[in-house]
C-alpha cells in the first residue's frame, strides 16, 4: 500500500520578503509538511507544481509575506511585570531596583507568565526567540508553544567562591532539564554580576556539550571603555569586572569577556549600547552577533547603541525586545520602527536600511543562535527550509516604498503566524 502523499499548500501573497533573496511581487511559497518546497513568482510556483503533477491548495493574502520573525532577546518569564517598564528610569541601577523590588514580591506564577509571553510573540509574528530563563517554571515556554529557538539557562550573581564543582554540575543538571526541542544553551548574566572563576569556566561547559551562549554585555554605564588603566590589566589578576573598576582600570567589558574566552561565533550577545571600534572589531573578528533592544534601552534609561556604526561597518546585528519589565511589547517590529529612527539620527543614510534592519528581525536573528544555516535553518523563505511565517496585513505598493512602510510601521500587523508549516496565530478578523 503506497504513503498517502503530505498535502501541499501554496501561500501566494501581493509581496513575499524571502530576506535571502529580492523581494517577490505577487510571489508564492509552496509548503509541504514543514519545508517550504517552492518559493517564486506565483505564477512560476503553480506551474511548477503542475507540470510535476503535484496537487496543491493555495490560499492568497493580499498583504506581505516574510519568514517568521526571531526575537534574539527576551526573558518570557517577566511577561507579567509590566508595571515595571510603565516608569522610565535613570540607568540600569536604578531600573535594577526597581525590577528586584517586583521579583522579590508577590507569588509570581513564573509558567503561565511565560506561557502567556509566548502567546503574546506568535501574535506579533514571532517564530523563534532566544529566551532567557531564570526559573525552572518558566523552562518549557518554547517548547510548549512549538516554537523555534533556544531556552538559555541564566547563571547570575555567581562569586569566585561560590563557584564550585556543586554548582557546575548545578548548572549543568538545570540545562539538561530544559525541554527540547528548541534547543539549549546557557547565559552567563553579565561582566559586572559574575566573577572570573564562573566566567572562565561557563563557556567551557556550554562548549563541551555542544550548546551555545547569550551574554548581556554593554548595557550598564559602567561597562563602557575609559581611558585609564593601560593595556597591563590582565596582569592584575583581579577577581572581577567590578574590581577593575574599583581599581580605577577602564577595560571595557567586550574586552574583558574577550579575554576570559566567552566570545565566539557560538555566543551572541544582548545590548551593545557601550562599544568603541574597538569593541565592535573584537565582536566581528570573534564571529559575535549583537542583540539590539533600543525600546529597553530607552526605557532603563541608556543611551542609543550605535546602530549606524554596527551597519556601516557590517557587524553581525539582530533584533530583541527583551522582557515586558523593560519593554512595551514583544513586537520586534516595534523595535524596528525605532531602530530605523535611531540610525537615521545617527548619519546613516544609505538607501539600504529597511532591507539591512528588516533582516536583522528575522536571518540576523537566526544566525545570532546558529539557525541560519542546516537543516533546520530559519529566518528565510528559501527551498528546504522550516516552514516559519508571518503574514502582515501591510498594502502592497512597490517593493520598496512597502518595506519601508512594514519596517517603520508593522508592529501590530500580523494577522497570521505558521511554525513549520502549522498555523499557531490568527487574526480574527483575518479568519
């Protein structure tokens, strides 16, 4: 008895976005099971299909069809904190207090928080996500939600002396509790909230098992370089990033985590507000992506990163929203409208900009967690490929003036959501 062939469906829309390759006017992707089969002009894709003799249903959407967005930086676990993103604030500190403040009270119900944060991201367009996780509760949202990405254990406030071979395998067990898929990883908090001993030695960990790293790094204002100190400090043997400081030494922070070995193409980090040239030739040189999150950043109370430098120099860049304690939302379209502001503001002025940021929201996000490329590649709209979109219900003009109308105004425009060839999100009033 023959296999009952996996049914084709051809999503033709008034513009497809593949991302890796030029926009698409009444274009198609045919899907089969969770692949994308084909991907073209529309008419192309059906006779195709056609002449190899494969049945297929179409369904059309008159607005834009793009890979599913991947939000490089987010904690779903914090969904429920709002309040604390409804105040603006004075620097990390000072947000710092008022985050501890609202974890430390109440009988915060970390899973339906996160469960509730991935709901929020599908309805954004959202199909994979790195997210950060600080409670076991809230380890499954991912997975739950089937969507792609990875859950990153986060290791914070470790000292030298709590870094024992207990609290490695501590580490380790946690990480092997993650449910899979995605996949998992492990984030080191930050420079200035881990001592070296655990900063050495959590790379190493993560790269014996195969998984990859997240960092926060050159958020605080206390991270950026200063001109003090010289190049002698490693010499120093200081126990920490905060004890340079207190000794007067201005190494920034890219380069002290450069140092200690956490950089590599298997690490991306989030913020990278408070980098020089320097800094961001290290983070190119190590293959390191960057997770922007301008509307935390605003918010917290820090200055703009460079955006415009990161683009005019061709650094790795993606798209994070961070949590709802320092964000308005999980739509990284609204990051994007405020990043294209941003680098405007900041001189960058080439007629790219809309293609170079609307890519960072979906194949910079993959390649940031080692998702752009293989089997199970994401962020494009290219034959073999995890069938990941998103459909917004922007007008279709030209390819050109609609980009720039989805980059600078597509947060709250998605009507659909499908991961891996599964719908997971619906508009009502697109059913």
């Amino acid at each position: 008895m023959s296999a009952v062939p996996t049914p084709v469906v051809v999503y033709t829309a008034g513009l497809v976005l593949p991302v890796t390759g030029p926009a698409i006017p009444h274009g198609a992707v045919a899907v089969r099971g969770d692949r994308i089969l084909h991907v073209g002009d529309s008419a192309w894709v059906l006779a195709a299909l056609t002449d190899q003799g494969i049945e297929f249903t179409e369904e059309f959407w008159p607005g834009v069809l793009t890979p599913g967005l991947v939000n490089a930086h987010t904690h779903l676990q914090y969904t429920g904190m709002a309040k604390v993103a409804s105040l603006h604030y004075n620097g990390f500190d000072d947000w710092g207090d008022s985050f501890d403040e609202a974890y430390g009270t109440g009988d915060h119900d970390w899973a339906a928080a996160a469960a509730e944060g991935a709901a929020l991201s599908l309805a954004a367009g959202v199909t994979a996500a790195a997210d950060v996780v600080t409670d076991t509760e809230a380890a499954s949202a991912l997975h739950d939600a089937n969507m792609h990405g990875i859950a990153y254990w986060e290791v914070y406030g470790k000292s030298n002396q709590d870094w024992t071979i207990e609290a490695r395998n501590e580490v380790l067990e946690q990480v092997r509790k993650l449910p899979t898929p995605p996949g998992a990883g492990v984030s080191p908090h930050a420079p200035y909230s881990l001592d070296v001993k655990p900063l050495l030695d959590i790379p190493d960990l993560v790269r014996e098992q195969g998984m990859r790293l997240h960092i926060h790094l050159a958020e605080a204002h206390m991270e950026r370089e200063r001109e003090v100190g010289g190049d002698e400090w490693p010499a120093l043997g200081a126990d920490s990033f905060r004890a340079l400081r207190l000794r007067g030494i201005g190494v920034s922070s890219v380069q002290y985590v450069d140092h200690l070995g956490v950089l590599g193409p298997d690490c991306h980090i989030a913020h990278g507000v408070y980098v020089n040239a320097k800094d961001r030739a290290l983070l190119r040189a190590r293959g390191t992506s960057v997770a922007l999150c301008v509307r935390s950043n605003e918010i917290i109370g820090l200055d703009m990163p460079p955006v415009a430098d990161y683009l005019r120099e061709g650094s790795a860049i993606a798209v994070g929203t961070d949590s709802l304690s320092s964000s308005p939302s999980l739509d990284p379209m609204d990051d994007l409208a405020l990043l294209y502001k941003v680098a405007r503001r900041q001189g960058y002025t080439e007629a790219d900009l809309h293609e170079r940021l609307f890519a960072a929201a979906t194949l910079g996000g993959a390649t940031a967690m080692g998702l752009n490329v293989g089997k199970d590649r994401i962020g494009q709209l290219v034959v073999g490929a995890l069938a990941d979109l998103a459909f917004f219900d922007i007008p279709v003009t030209t390819p050109a003036e609609t980009l720039a109308d989805l980059v600078e105004g597509g947060g709250g425009r998605v009507a659909r959501t499908i991961i891996a060839g599964v719908e997971r999100f619906r508009r009502e009033d697109s059913k």
